[in-house]
C-alpha cells in the first residue's frame, strides 16, 4: 500500500512580495496523467495529477518567468514525464534528473539538448538512485557541465561533506539541508553545510521550510538556517516552491505564502535578485 498524498491547494493566492523581471522557481515537480506515465512500482508515496497546465497557472499567480522541474522518486530512472514536461514549458524550463551509472552516452547527450543540467539523488524516499553510484554518475556528467543534487537527512551531513565536496561537479543540496528546524544551527549537520556553502563547494535550495517545520504558514523556526545561507554565500542559493508538495504531514502550504517567506529572510533587495533572478541563471545555464 503506497502511501497516498493530499489534494493540491486550489487557491492561488499571489504573492505580497514583488518579484523581479525572469524570477525562477527553482524546484517543482510534475506527476501523471499516471495513465500516460504510471508511477514505479518501487515507490514511497503515490501523488494525485498534477499536470504541466496546473503549474503553468502557479508561475502566473507568483509572477515567475522561469522554472526548474525534478524528477520525483516515484518515477525512478524513467525520465519520460519530465523531458515531456520541459518540452512543453519551453525555453524558460530546465531539468534535473535521475539516473545511474549505466546511462548511455546517447541518453546522456539527448538529455542535455532538452535542457537537463543535473543529476538528482534522493535517499529519503523509496525509488530514488543510492549514493553509492554518485562519483560514476559524477564522472559521467563532469564533461557536460552538469551538477549533482542531494535530498538527504542534513543530520548526517557532517558524515558526507568530505566526500561531497571531492566529487568533481557542483553541488546542490535541496530543502535548506532537510534537517527538522528544531536541531538549530548548532547541529553539526547544519554546521557541515554552512561551512560548504561559504567556502564556495555547493548551493543550496531554500524550498520546502514545511518540511523542516510545523509551524505553518511562516515557519519561524527555520527562519534563522535560511537567514545564515543567505548571508553565507548570497550568490549560491536559489529559490523553489517545491510545488506540488508531495508526501508531506500536516496541512498543504499556498505557494503565495511560501514565495512570501523569502521577503521575511532577508530584506535585502539585491540579494533577493540574486537569489531569484542572478543565481539561477547561473546554475542552469539560462541566458
């Protein structure tokens, strides 16, 4: 029995922030029509529908221009829905994907001419490629320019960061490092990214705070580890709204208000740009 996950949030409600001229989101997924591209068996959740046309509605209610799609774990190494999916979002759409080190130099360079610019490894959730294929994937990429993203537990960050910052690629880590908020900065896990992120050996996504914390909407106690990324290294990390939001516990967040949460991390405007605009261009190749 795959665990099912909750209906999307049908309000859109736009955002209080302003965002600039070719804002990014830089972390979404997009799930089915499952009769055209059914979910793997080996998988940790089962999400509803959600087509390229209820995105598209969502980059225009938070007054986005560009957008990153990444392939979810339920789809394993099928890439299909997501090469589908930036196909029909156009030019302004890249891609981030799951493979292993079995890939073919053809999949490989078809791929980047549609617009992939990473490899995913996900570990917290059944499906998802294990780290121990990541320095063979990280060798076949290097030539393409390509970077390696990581959704993990950050608890155990400090265990890796060695090893992630030997890999011959870039580096981004999802979700502020996936850590429950209430761990502090402290944690040597948060600690360990901190420090990657300052010396210059990653990025990082600040996506998805519901799933650091339970206090909906504004998520207050991970407000201070978004606050110290984005003072560690302003030009290193992005911004996503991890729409739809899939295997969650507790109540659907709007993406207006997540959008909103990065007016409350920093007010700084310039950095902002950076982090919307500046930062994505640069880490997906957009012109």
């Amino acid at each position: 029995m795959f665990k099912p996950c909750p209906p999307l949030d049908p309000d859109l409600r736009p955002p209080l922030l302003r965002v600039p001229e070719g804002a990014c989101d830089c972390h979404f997924h997009i799930f089915g029509p499952a009769m055209r591209y059914p979910y793997a068996d080996q998988r940790g959740y089962t999400p509803p529908d959600a087509p390229v046309e209820a995105y598209r509605r969502v980059m225009a209610a938070l007054g986005l221009q560009r957008c990153v799609i990444v392939q979810p774990s339920v789809y394993g190494t099928d890439n299909a829905c997501t090469l589908d999916a930036m196909a029909r979002l156009g030019p302004g759409c890249r891609g981030i994907a799951v493979i292993d080190e079995t890939v073919g130099e053809e999949a490989l360079a078809d791929m980047n001419r549609a617009g992939i610019r990473g490899v995913r490894f996900n570990v917290l959730h059944t499906g998802g490629v294990g780290l121990g294929a990541m320095r063979a994937v990280a060798e076949r990429i290097a030539p393409l320019g390509w970077h390696i993203q990581f959704l993990l537990d950050g608890r155990g960050l400090a265990e890796l960061a060695e090893e992630i910052s030997r890999l011959p690629v870039p580096v981004v880590i999802d979700h502020m490092g996936h850590a429950p908020a209430e761990v502090g900065i402290s944690h040597p896990g948060n600690q360990a990214l901190l420090a990657l992120l300052g010396e210059g050996r990653c990025w990082v996504k600040l996506s998805a705070a519901y799933r650091l914390s339970r206090r909906a909407p504004g998520y207050e106690d991970a407000a201070p580890l978004a606050r110290a990324m984005i003072e560690a290294a302003p030009e290193r990390v992005v911004w996503g709204s991890d729409w739809p939001h899939p295997a969650i516990e507790g109540p659907m967040p709007n993406d207006g208000d997540l959008l909103d949460l990065l007016g409350a991390w920093t007010d700084d405007a310039t950095a902002r740009h950076r982090i919307l605009v500046d930062n994505p261009a640069a880490l997906y190749g957009f012109p």
